[in-house]
C-alpha cells in the first residue's frame, strides 16, 4: 500500500479519468481518489458522445493518446456524422452510447494502467505547503503525500439539487456532495463562483408508443471516432427518435412556474446559455407553439430512455402531466424526474496555460470546477492537465497546444484569456481557423504531438505517418492523371456537370462542384485500380478529395494563422509591471495586471485590450 505518489487526481469523472490515464502511461505513480468506483466517467446527462465541435474534441483526445475515443467507439449503439450537408470543417461526428458499458470499460481501463491506482473515497482538503501541493486529506482521515494534485470534482464541490421547491445536497441524483475543498481554496485567495446544470427525466421505453414517433437511425455507413485500428465501426445500431412538445404542454409546464426554483430566485448559479431547461426555453421563445426533442436509448440492454431537451426542475407532478401531454407519451413512466443542480466552481483566468493555479505550485484544475459544461471539454482538459504534471515533475517545458494546432487549444486559452460567465460549451464557431483544424485531420495534427510526450504509441505513430503518406501519393496521382472529355462523358451527365472539351488533370476535375473521388474512380479503371492496390481506405479518399476541394481556403487560412504566430512568439514575463507603461489604456493595464498573459497573442484577445494597447506592447518590447 502506497501513501506517496508522484501524481494524485481527485474525482473520476470524464476529466479525472483521462488525467490520471495519461499521467500513469507517461510514467508517473499516480492515485485516483473517487467517491465511486462503479461511476467512472458516468454519463450524469445525456448518454452520448460528441456532438458539434465536440466530436472534433474527442478524436483530438485520441489523436494525443488519450482514451475516450477508443472507449466510446466500444460503448457505441449509434453513430452519426452531423452537418454532412455543410463544408468538411463542420462535419462533427456524434455517438450514442451504451451508458453503463461505458463506465464499465473505463474501469476496466484504468485497473489495467500501470502505475495506477484506485483509492474509494472523498477528499475533503488539500495538504498545502509553502505555496505548493502536497497531497490530499479524505473523509476518512487518510492522508496521501503527492507532488502534484489534479482537481477534477465536477458538480460535486457544495453540490445542491432542485426538484420545484425540493431541495437535497448531492452532485448528481443518488450521490452525495463534497465539501471543504471550496471553503480551504477560498481561504488560500482562490475566487469561487456558483454554476447550474440541469438534466431531463429517465422514461420508461415499456410506457412508450413508439409507433406514433419518428425514427431517427444512425448513418448507413457509420464511422467510429478512434484512429487506433483496435477499435471497429458499430456492427448493430438503435435508432433514436424525434418527438415535439405542443401548446398544451407548454400551457402545463407554465402552471408550475411559480414553483419553478429557475425563476422563484431559490437558484443563484449561472446556467447554461446552450442547454437551457425547458422552462427557460418557454420564456426565452415565448413565441413558438412546439419544440423538437430528442428520445435517446441510455443502452443496448435497457428500457432508460433520455428525452434530450426537457432539462427541467420544475415540480415533479408537472413534469409528469407535462409528459403525458406528449404525442406517443401519453402512458409513460417516469424513472426519475429531470432536477437542476448548482455547484460550485473557480473562474479559470486563475489558471496558467496548462491548467496549473497561479496561486499554488503542481495544483491544476480540470473539468466543470473551471467553468465548462460537456464530458468532451471535460475529458480535454482533463487529458491536458495530466500531461502537464508530468511534465512539471519532469522539469520539461509544459504541453500549451495554439489556437491553429487544435479546438482543445482554442478551449483552454478562451478559459485562461476570457474567463467564463456561463458553463462554456465549445462550437465550431469559437475558432478561428476552422478550416485547419477539422476532425478528419486531428491525428495528422496531434498524434506526433502525443507520440513525443509517451502517450502514443510507436505501432500508433507509424500508422499515421502511412496515412498521410498514403494521401500525399494518391494526390500526386491525381495531379499526373490526365483523361480525355470521352472518359467521363457518362459521368458528367449523371451529376448535370458540363462535359470537357479537352484532355485535363484528374486533379483540376476534382475541383468541379458534385466531382467525388468515388464517383471518378467508378467510370475510371485506371483510378479504381489505384485506389485498390494502394490499399486506399475511405478516410484516405476523403482526406485527399478535402484537401484539393478546400486547398485554396485552407492555403489562406494558414497564410493567416501563421501571422498570428508570430505574437504568440513574443513572451512576457509573468513579473513584467503593466502599470509602468502608462500609454495603455486604464482598462487595459487593469486587465493584463489581472490575467497576467504569457504572451502578446495571448494578451491580444483579452476583452479590453485594444488593437492600439498591442501596438503599445509591440513598441516596449521592439517589434
């Protein structure tokens, strides 16, 4: 039995469960403490993974070595690719999941890292020493000694639930609330914030018709998140299911707004602007007669089902009556009712680029404590911070990703540079260069990354690098490939395409609007032959046909991204006197004193400061 680690993590949730994975695989004695052990990355909400944005998330946390992909692709009972019908930088891909064979497999995961180990328990204080971590104290007295400690505790840091006027400590239905950890972070000068989440009642499927609902199905030919060939495409999908309120039911739902704890003033956290409850939805559009929502199976083997979009905490008799006013709903049993939660959480402009606190040495944080909603920004984040204690102990620089290297770094720095004020969830329109930093190219991007740090493996690695040897040669094929204006005749008359009138490169005609690779290579002997022989999957295909199409606007986004480097290239000092350069704005000295930017980039896209204060900067400092 151990009592001195290199790394401890607090929490096992989607955040912790990567850190402490990817802290043990890079080598590190690592303790996981949890409250329980059967709820590893449970899926407190929705039983799905990915989603938009967020899908790009997860195959960047498996590109980096990390294991949510590879879980989720096990756990999977659907898979989609959303927004097909818009550009390659908005495809997302989207994963309901087995819930509990999720959880199942994550622990499975970690019991067999070496390096780690489990500890069943809840910690309610930090050994602090001399401005560093130094451990971690647990209800039950026992003390463990760490170099390190990584928060990851989700809802559960003064966790309160709300049912209408109801209330009872926990961090989600059936778990007890943590308490200490925000009350000793506060005394040691940490900010402390209040947030709200909320979920949607578990429905009964023996209650519900569903022959009056619409059947959603997975994609024909799903996909699955992972690179690592160890995981396959699901075999056997569930389908979900498309359901609407009415006015009836908004009219139920409104009789319980006197009760409702959301707008009674019983609830002070701030709640999510992306994911409102259904009340807030009713107010907001106040307008509309009906709302789609989304009937998801939590399972392969279970009659759970979760009505994604009626997130409430209103009474319980009202949600029921509410739901029973639902077309095909009309019997259904309840599980549980949906209830909304407030905890606690630390603004996380207190956080350096890596995820450590500014105010204690080798404590990072990871997950909702910083303010984000989603198990994908959480399982990041978590992964991030793993990495980076390694690395402190290791007396290596730490692993900061840019914002044109991938959507996780586009997260943390809008949490370090903007701070939060409302569970921040990741889309695809918080970056700025979309067009690079696509899912299908996020193991081109990082898995080199993550091969160098320890996390990737060799077997991995050489993968990649055959992929993207393989895309670069079927491009320059195209490239040489010529074909006369009889060659695809045929072709351009099945997608209404204007025929040649001469010879041209196969590549200039992949340019052409409807043009698909597939579609050429089946009127082309020549390139189908290619296709075969060099073993070109449908991922190669459909990265080389992206980078042709797109070459022009991804050619320019790089130009841009890479003159925006250049700031990122220009450090300061984290003692550096703001106040002494009294030709920035007031505003400004105010708010680089505060956030302490490690760099003109970074201090670029923090809310006050002006273009005309960065030149200011980029004068002192000789640029």
């Amino acid at each position: 039995m151990l009592f001195e680690y290199d790394i401890i993590v607090v929490g096992g949730g989607h955040a912790g469960c990567e850190a402490a994975a990817a802290a043990a695989t890079m080598g590190c004695q690592t303790l996981l403490v949890t409250m329980d052990m059967t709820k590893f990355a449970q899926m407190s909400c929705n039983p799905a993974v990915g989603g938009v944005a967020k899908g790009q998330i997860v195959r960047e946390i498996d590109a980096l070595g990390g294991r949510m992909g590879i879980i989720t692709d096990r756990s999977t009972i659907q898979f989609r690719m959303l927004n097909r019908s818009k550009g390659p930088a908005m495809w997302s891909p989207r994963a309901q999941c087995d819930k509990m064979r999720f959880s199942e497999l994550w622990r499975e995961t970690l019991e067999n890292i070496p390096n780690l180990y489990l500890w069943q328990d809840s910690v309610n204080e930090l050994l602090v020493a001399n401005g560093h971590a130094r451990g971690i104290k647990t209800r039950m007295g026992v003390e463990f000694n760490a170099k390190a400690v990584i928060l990851t505790a989700g809802t559960f840091l003064g966790g309160l639930m709300h049912i209408g006027r109801s209330q009872a400590e926990g961090g989600r239905a059936g778990d007890a609330a943590s308490h200490g950890l925000s009350e000793q972070l506060a005394a040691l000068g940490f900010e402390v914030g209040r947030m709200k989440t909320g979920t949607p009642a578990r429905l009964d499927a023996r209650t519900i018709d569903f022959s009056q609902l619409n059947e959603q199905p997975g994609d024909e030919n799903p996909g699955k998140f992972s690179y690592s060939p160890e995981t396959k495409a699901v075999d056997k999908q569930k389908p979900c299911f498309l359901v609407y309120t009415s006015q009836e039911v908004h009219d139920l739902l409104r009789s319980g707004f006197a009760d409702s704890p959301l707008f009674n003033g019983t609830i002070k956290g701030i709640g999510p602007r992306y994911c409102p409850s259904i009340e807030d939805k009713l107010r907001t559009f106040s307008e509309k007669n009906e709302h789609q929502l989304f009937l998801e199976p939590e399972g392969e083997h279970t009659n759970e089902y979760y009505l994604n979009g009626f997130s409430s905490s209103l009474p319980w008799q009202v949600q029921v009556a509410a739901l029973q006013k639902i077309k095909g709903l009309e019997h259904v049993h309840i599980y549980r009712p949906g209830y909304a939660i407030e905890y606690d959480y630390f603004p996380p402009t207190q956080l350096y680029h890596s995820l450590e606190t500014k105010l204690i040495s080798g404590l990072y944080f990871a997950g909702q404590v910083n303010g984000t909603t989603g198990y994908e920004e959480a399982g990041a984040q978590g992964l991030i911070a793993g990495i980076n204690a390694v690395l402190k102990l290791r007396d290596e620089e730490p692993l900061v990703l840019r914002r044109d290297e991938s959507y996780i770094g586009v997260l943390i720095d809008d949490l370090v540079t903007k701070g939060v004020d409302e569970p921040y969830r990741m889309f695809t329109s918080r970056a700025e260069y979309r067009i690079l930093l696509r899912q299908d190219n996020a193991d081109v991007r990082l898995t080199p990354i993550g091969h160098k740090i320890g996390l990737v493996s060799e077997k991995r690695y050489r993968a990649m690098e055959q992929k993207k040897s393989s895309v670069e040669s079927l491009i320059s094929f195209l490239r040489r490939e010529s074909v006369t204006p009889a060659d695809l005749s045929e072709y351009f008359k099945t997608i209404d395409s204007t025929p040649l009138t001469q010879g041209r490169k196969l590549y200039d005609i992949l340019l052409r609007n409807k043009v698909t690779l597939n579609g050429l290579a089946d009127h082309l002997p020549g390139l189908q032959e290619y296709l075969t022989q060099n073993q070109c999957t449908e991922e190669i295909v459909e990265e080389a046909e992206i980078r042709i199409k797109y070459h022009g606007y991804i050619e320019r986004e790089r130009h841009i991204a890479d003159k925006m480097v250049r700031l990122e290239n220009i450090s300061i000092r984290p003692d550096f006197d703001f106040n002494s350069l009294k030709a920035l704005s007031i505003e400004a000295r105010q708010k680089l004193t505060r956030i302490k930017p490690s760099t003109i980039g970074q201090a670029s896209r923090i809310p006050g400061v002006s273009p005309a204060d960065i030149n200011v900067l980029l004068v002192y400092f000789g640029r």
